[in-house]
C-alpha cells in the first residue's frame, strides 16, 4: 500500500464538502453527495485498515520533509481502526441525516460542516504530530459548534455556550502543555518525544506537562468532574448531530489520551491512581446521573460519561491485558453510542416526544423494529455474547490480577445501573400501553416508504455491526490485543516513524 494512501480519508471528506459548496442550497444533491462520499469513505477506511492490519505501520511526511522535522501522517492499527470506525458512523448518520434533520438547516450547510468534522476526526486519528493533533481538535470544535447551532433554536444555544466554553478551555491546557513540552524536548513529534521526554533531567515538569494533557484531553473526553457540558449540550441538536457527537467526539478525547499516555508520557503509580480514581468516579456519576432521567436522550448522554469511565480506568490499571478490555471497549462504544441517538430521534419521530413519561405502546405497534432496539439495548448492558459483555470481562480480569477491587467494584455498580436504567426505558417506552394524556403525533406511520427506509436502515445497519462485534469477539480481541501490544512496546512505531534515527 503506498504511503500517500493515508491522507485520502482526510482529503476525501475535504474535497466532498467543498463541492458541496458548489451546489449551495441544492439540497438533493448534497444528500446524494454526501451517501457516496461516505461509501467510498468506508471503502478507503477499508482498504486502510486492512493494508497496515495484515501489513506494518505506514508513514506519510509532507513535502518530503523527515520526520521529526515535517508534519506526519501516521497510519498504526490503533489510528487506522478508527478511521474505519468514523467511516461506519459517518455512513450511518449520512442515511439518516437524509430524512433526519430539516431542509432548513442542509440549506444553511449542514453537509458541508458534516464533512468538514468527519475529515477533522480522520486527521487527528492520523496524524503523528502532537501540534497538528491540536490543529485538527479546533477543526473538530469549530465544525461541531456551527452544527450545534445551525438551527438557532434557544435551547441550542445555551447547550453551544456551555460546549464551546468548556473546550476552550480544554484547547488552552492542551496549547499550554504543548508549549511547555516544545520548550524541554525542542520537538513536537510524537515519536521524538517518545524518545526525548524521558531524557529531561528535570522529570517535575515532564509531571507538570502531563497534567495540562490530562485536564485538556479530560475535559474533551467528559471525564469526572469535567463532564458537566455534556448532558447539558448533547440533548439539544438534531439526533443525526447528536449521534455523531455521542459516538465519536468524546472519543477523540480518548483518542488523546490513550496515544499520549502510552507514546510520550509513561505513567507512574501516581498517575496511574489518578487515572484509577478519575475512571471510577466518572462511572459512578455518569450512571447515578442516569438513574434520574426520563428524556431519553438526556439518559443516554450520561450512560456516554458512565462508560467512558471503564475506558479511562482501563488505561490506569495500564498493563496489556487492561488496555485490551478498554480498546475493545472503545470499538463497542462508538457503534452503540451512535445508534442509540439515531434510535431517540426514531423514537421522536414516531412520539413527537422523548420524555418517558409521555411514552409507551411501541412494541405492539412495531414488533420488528422494536426487537432490533432490544439487540442495541442489550449490547449496551453487556448481556452475552453481546459487543458489551466482553471488554467487561477483560478489564474486571486485568483489575483482579493487579488486585484492585475499587476498579472491579466500579464496573460491576455500572454495569448494574446500565442494565437498571435500559429496563426502566424498555418497559417505559415499549412495554406499558400508550400515554392517552397527550395527544400522539405519529408521523412515521404516514410517512411515504422510502423515507422510513431512510430512518430505520442506518439503525439496522449499525445493529448488524454491534452483532457482528459480538459473534466474532476473538477477531475483536485479536486486534484489540495487537493494538495493546504496540501500545505497550512503542518501538515499532518510533522506528516507522524515525527510521533510520533509532
């Protein structure tokens, strides 16, 4: 596979948005544009994973300039793995977006700034430079921001205020920490620092340095006690929009931190029990946050925090087998987060409401549909062989054998919880008769066949993938092992990308 291959997810994504701008206010095109380019997307992302799976770890610097003086694109299992992953979500929420969000807002550019944040994630998953990662985070915010306001709804814009403030904030502890670690290390090269971080005589400012990238990446990932923005914002845009960012954006966050604490900074014990304590508490808080819900997508916004506490957690524990359990984790999340949105705005379209209350009746008017939401909600609990069930297993083993029971503890009163708040939403919202209270706006029933294909393939399709992550557990494992390993034993990665430098 040649080396410029990397850079094709990044310029597909851009160039499909800036033909798009050529039929501004073409509503129909955009939406034909934008399904191809995402097929072909997940074609590329394909081809990608495959080529560096079964391959090495491929380098791309720009303009001939060596790494670590030139900008890096690096292609490793991990990067190459969720840009695959980004191109599953990105089709899906592309399908539904088609029928899902309102002619208004695709006339005021809702594809183009789609696109733009789907090349944003492609290139902060490849690239190999800590300063271009920042780069591409402020692609990402700004495209999130215009899509959580197109609309200009009041609930909108207070859910963008407290989002944008908060990653404000997150983008100076990250430039802060960038600056300080350009100032010891002369580099900003991800495979440089590898080698050059742990040279620094004084390792108290390398400690320090770790800490601005911890609260940066901390505030993006929506980790206790920074996750208040989350279920504030996320309940507020369209759920094609709330998908994306309930699938992916935290992800990114994580993305940071699992690269940048296993590649630059190696954690110590201390770390490690920051991690540890941060993991747990985010479990605890996301899933007694949920308890108290009855908006469905405001449930679902803390279920998102919950679990990204058993990734961070996972990466506290820090050996093979832990960070096995939280990459594994990672892939189950962005699938069934993304679909779970996707399922809420179903829901709304067919209620006209997402409040539990004013619920019920589902199951008996869509039998079908409403088993295939039973598989999602069933692989969000963790019931096995579901997608959820396994990481689970791997982090409560990794915890066992480092002896933490706080770490097991935490899973277990989360996965508990999990299962606690998808029984009451099930028997709420499927099982009780329909609310006569109010009166039911079901416009999915008269909606015209082919736009119902349009809402309910995407969640079909994303099912399928949940249960294909599930059934074929030992491929995920294998791969989640592979991209532990590196992880773990970051010399194939400095040497791709150094060469002759190691």
């Amino acid at each position: 596979m040649s080396s410029n291959f990397i850079i094709f997810p990044v310029l597909l994504h851009l160039f499909t948005a800036l033909l798009m701008l050529i039929f501004w206010r073409k509503t129909v095109t955009h939406r034909i544009i934008s399904i191809v380019s995402s097929v072909m997307g997940l074609v590329i992302a394909y081809v990608l994973f495959t080529g560096v799976y079964n391959g090495e770890i491929t380098t791309l610097t720009a303009a001939s300039w060596k790494a670590p003086f030139g900008i890096v694109f690096v292609a490793d299992t991990f990067s190459s793995l969720l840009v695959l992953l980004t191109s599953v979500v990105a089709l899906a929420v592309s399908v539904f977006s088609a029928v899902g969000v309102g002619r208004a807002r695709m006339m005021y550019g809702y594809f183009p700034i789609f696109h733009f944040l789907i090349m944003g994630l492609n290139g902060a998953f490849l690239t190999g430079d800590i300063f271009n990662l920042y780069v591409w985070f402020e692609v990402i915010i700004i495209s999130s921001f215009v899509l959580l306001t197109l609309g200009g709804r009041k609930a909108q814009l207070e859910g963008a205020v407290k989002y944008m403030a908060l990653n404000i904030l997150a983008s100076t502890f990250f430039l802060t920490g960038i600056g300080i670690l350009y100032g010891i290390t002369g580099t900003l090269n991800m495979a440089d620092l590898a080698e050059k971080v742990p040279l620094v005589a004084n390792q108290s400012i390398v400690n320090l340095t770790a800490m601005f990238f911890l609260i940066g990446f901390g505030i993006k990932s929506a980790v206790f006690p920074l996750y208040f923005w989350l279920p504030s914002s996320y309940h507020t845009p369209p759920s094609a929009v709330a998908a994306v960012f309930g699938g992916l954006l935290t992800k990114v966050g994580l993305y940071g931190m699992l690269r940048v604490f296993t590649l630059v900074f190696t954690p110590d014990d201390f770390m490690k029990m920051i991690f540890i304590v941060i993991g747990i508490m985010t479990v605890l808080t996301g899933a007694f946050g949920a308890l108290m819900k009855t908006n469905i997508r405001r449930l679902f916004s803390y279920l998102i925090v919950c679990h990204i506490g058993f990734i961070v957690g996972g990466l506290g524990l820090y050996t093979q087998l832990a960070i096995l359990g939280a990459v594994f984790y990672l892939i189950h999340d962005i699938i069934i987060k993304t679909n779970l949105f996707l399922i809420a705005g179903l829901i709304r379209q067919m209620r006209g409401t997402m409040d539990m209350n004013r619920l019920g009746g589902l199951y008996d008017e869509y039998p079908k549909l409403s088993l295939v939401i039973a598989i999602v909600l069933f692989s969000l609990a963790g019931i096995p062989p579901l997608s959820g069930f396994w990481p689970k297993i791997y982090l409560i083993e990794a915890a066992f054998l480092v002896e933490n029971g706080w770490m097991i503890a935490g899973i277990i009163i989360g996965s508990f919880v999990t299962l606690y708040v998808l029984a009451k939403l099930w028997a709420a919202v499927f099982w009780k008769d329909a609310s006569t209270d109010d009166i039911i706006q079901d416009s999915f029933a008269g909606m015209q066949r082919h736009r119902k294909v349009f809402f309910v393939l995407p969640i079909v399709f994303l099912a399928a993938v949940t249960l294909y992550i599930g059934f074929n557990a030992e491929m995920i494992i294998n791969i989640s092992d592979k991209i532990a390993g590196e992880m773990m034993d970051t010399s194939p990665y400095i040497k791709a990308v150094l060469g002759e430098k190691l």
